[in-house]
C-alpha cells in the first residue's frame, strides 16, 4: 500500500468516526503473553517484572526511557528456530533488526548464523567472536571497502544484488586470490504483506534482480562465468510482517522455475536457496503469528514440492528472522509527564521519549500495545494517544490505545514488542540521548548498551 505525507507531517487529531475504535479490553491490568516477552508478569504487589525483577527497580536503577530485553526469551526463541529448521537448513539471523556484541554472541551460543547488511555489522559480529564463514553479507549498494573486508576476513555468503556487484565482488575477489560464494537476489514479482499477497510485477525497488525479461538468468549466466564467485544460489525476500504463507509458496514456485532453468541452460542444479525473513510478530492481541515448527514445515514442503515437479534435488534452504526472534523479547520503558484530555475526542499521554526511540509508527503507522506497569487500576478506560517530546505533530509512540482514567504523571508505562527496528533505527533528533539496552535474565540486569551522554554528542560536534 503506498501513502502520501504532508511534508509537516501526519495530522496530529485525526478525528475517526464513532465505533471506528475497538472496543476497550475486559481487564486493563492484564497482559497478553502473545505480546509480552515470556518472564513479563504483574506481581502480587501489582507491579510488572521481567526476568524476576520489578519495572520501579529497573527504572530506579537505570532510568527511562530505556528497553528492556528478556535475554531468556531471546535465547528460547533462538533455539525454537534453530530446532524448527534442524541440521539441513540455515537460520540467519538479521542483525539490522537489533545487533550488538552481547546479542552476537547468544546467536553464537545458540548456534544460528548472521546476516549483516552493513560495515559496521559486520564489524560488530567479527568483534563479538561470530565465526566468518556463519556470516551473509547484504545490500543494495555495497561499497568496495565493505566487499573487501568481507571477502578478506572469509564471509559465508555475499548476496549479490546488481549486476554491477557481480563484477564488483569477483574483480575484488579476484585480486584477493579468493574465490567467494555468493548467492544472486532476484525479485520474484511478488509483494507479501501482513494478511495478504499480491502477485504483480513488482520490479519497482531499489532491492534485487528482477526475474521478469530474463535479467536474473543473465545475471547467473555472468556469474557463473567469473573465477572470483562461486555461485550457490538464489535469495528472495517478499516483505515484512508476513503472516500468511500463500507469498512464499508463490515465491519458491518461481525461484525453483528459475533453479531449473539454470540446470537446463547450464548443467548446473544450485545447492542453496535463501526465502529471506519478514515473519510477523504480535504487535497487539489482534495479531496472529505462525510458530517456528509451522512455518519450518510449510517452507519445507513448499520448496520439496515445487523442486519434485520440476524434477530437482531438494537445495538447502536459508532463512533470516531477525524481527521474529529479538521482537517480542523486549519493552521500551517510559515515564509519564503531561496528560492533556481533549473533550469528546482522546487524552494525549506525554512520555519521557518518543520517535526518537521508536521511529516505526511515524514511518510505518506501526501498531503497538501499551500497558501502565509502575501498579494495577481498577479506573475506568479511557483513549490515550501516547505521544513523545519531540517537535514533530507526527511524534507519536502509540496511535490508539486504552489506558486507566486515572494515569497520572510519573507513572511508568511500557509499551511491548519493541526489539525489533527500535533501537537500530533509534536517532539523536532534538538531540535526544539514545536509550540504553538491558538485558534481564534470572534476578540480574545489566546494560548492553549504554544510555548517550551530552559528552557523547559533544564529542562528535567538532566545530
């Protein structure tokens, strides 16, 4: 779906017609564990706790806004993928959905693969110990420093997104006296979304190959010609927050068309095919995600099928979840300041942040849950639009939600589901300090990365 935005921003009241609003929940002191990391619980005393410890003493302890991670979920959810998948497939996960040394090294620990889409990913990992060869390199426009350092330090797999890159790679390569495995990325004319998919020509992106007018066989035909890559086959990615399967299936179909229309050309049957990532994650109670063992099975099925019709070995499949395992294990924590109720239409809530720790809905108009946690409130629900401090109308961190009548400043609220493109896409606008990240696991926390300081800022403003 495309939409246009005014270039002041998103209305700040958009007045919605009557009903338009679900209806609010039956409990507003519960929390649905489809959202919630899996240690999140209300105490007896009515404060929330992840990890065994209450949200006043990590507030305390650590300030806010600030997101809070469950490192015990994180690592379950690594292990429920890898498990899903088994010895005969690869799980990479996406490190731009949140990377950092700690989190690298529990990818390591758990045994999945990374996938990085930058330098200063890549960087990253190699510092946190993540063997090379367990690492893919991505992106639309790689410059010929990163090519090289991946090439140098023994990269995995270097996507290939242009043809362009694939004389770039293989020249690098080349005078490396290296010869890299690469997988070519196509567009496969499909665009998945969270419910549905919509088969069309969807060639027009900055991302891939496109497998419409034979553009993606020729760029295998020029790869397989160059000494410096080792071709081992197809990436495709559809979108993100999917849901549904029907986009993949359609997807395969046609990845596996072109796998054997390699063979044919060229007596070659690639070993791998790489379906890419975007599995969704519950942002509120209406959301429905698919397990680990369901969508392994049915990706499974879908590629053994297709390749059994066109008459070729089943190739190793590759996937990249990165929202789908670091999502729900987190909560960004903030405090609430300026309440400002507007008759007849909703109450602005205020906190301590804002779209400088959470970009997503005023990119995206995501949807999230929020939750006041510092106690319980047997008060009536009202409408709160829970927005942040920052100068922009469209600063808002929650577009609708219910929240006690009786929410008062200093109240801590938190809102879920926030691991995933929050702190990676998090930014210094009004020169915000940028959050810190906390990992919480058994009784301790302990910071993985810190909150900004002025000095911080400072130290980079050298004029």
């Amino acid at each position: 779906m495309s939409r246009s935005a005014h270039p002041a921003g998103p209305r700040h009241a958009d007045v919605l017609p009557e009903g338009h609003y679900a209806a609010p929940p039956a409990d507003l002191n519960a929390l649905d564990p489809k959202v919630w990391a899996q240690t999140v619980t209300r105490t007896a005393e009515g404060t929330v706790s992840v990890g065994g410890i209450d949200v006043k003493r990590l507030a305390e302890e650590f300030g806010t806004p600030a997101y809070f991670i469950d490192e015990a979920d994180f690592r379950a959810r690594a292990r429920a993928w890898r498990t899903a998948f088994g010895a005969d497939a690869d799980v990479y996960y996406a490190g731009k959905a949140f990377l950092s040394r700690a989190v690298v090294r529990w990818l390591n620990e758990e045994g999945l693969n990374l996938d990085v889409c930058s330098g200063g990913e890549l960087t990253t990992a190699l510092s946190a110990g993540m063997p090379a060869e367990r690492i893919a390199f991505h992106g639309n426009n790689k410059s010929a420093e990163e090519i090289e350092k991946a090439v140098s330090v023994g990269v995995g797999h270097i996507v290939l997104d242009s043809f362009q890159e694939i004389v770039r790679v293989a020249h690098i390569a080349e005078r490396l006296g290296k010869r890299q495995r690469v997988l070519i990325r196509v567009t496969v004319g499909v665009e998945a979304h969270t419910h549905e998919f919509i088969a069309t020509a969807h060639e027009d992106q900055k991302f891939g190959i496109a497998l419409a007018d034979g553009q993606a066989a020729e760029a295998v035909r020029r790869a397989l010609k160059l000494d410096g890559l080792e071709l081992v086959g197809i990436h495709s990615h559809i979108g993100s927050q999917i849901f549904d399967m029907a986009g993949f299936e359609v997807a395969a179909r046609r990845v596996v068309s072109l796998l054997a229309e390699i063979r044919d050309e060229h007596g070659v049957e690639l070993p791998e095919i790489d379906l890419g990532g975007g599995l969704g994650i519950a942002y509120t109670s209406d959301d429905d995600p698919r397990e680990p063992h369901e969508i392994a099975k049915a990706l499974s099925e879908i590629v053994t099928r297709e390749c059994e019709v066109a008459g070729l070995r089943t190739p190793r499949i590759s996937v990249e979840p990165g929202r789908a395992i670091v999502g729900p294990t987190a909560f960004t924590l903030y405090e609430v300041g300026t309440i400002k109720p507007l008759d007849g239409l909703r109450t602005y809530v205020s906190v301590d942040g804002g779209m400088s720790d959470n970009i997503r809905t005023a990119l995206y108009d995501a949807e999230y849950s929020v939750a006041l946690v510092s106690r319980t409130s047997d008060a009536e629900p009202m409408l709160v639009r829970v927005v942040g401090k920052h100068c922009e109308s469209g600063d808002i961190v929650v577009r609708d939600a219910f929240l006690p009548a009786d929410l008062a400043p200093g109240d801590l609220i938190a809102v879920p589901a926030t691991g995933a493109y929050c702190r990676s896409m998090a930014s210094n606008y009004n020169h915000a300090l940028r959050p810190p990240v906390v990992a919480v696991r058994d009784g301790e926390a302990r910071v993985i990365v810190r909150r900004e300081t002025e000095e911080d800022l400072l130290r980079l403003d050298v004029g």
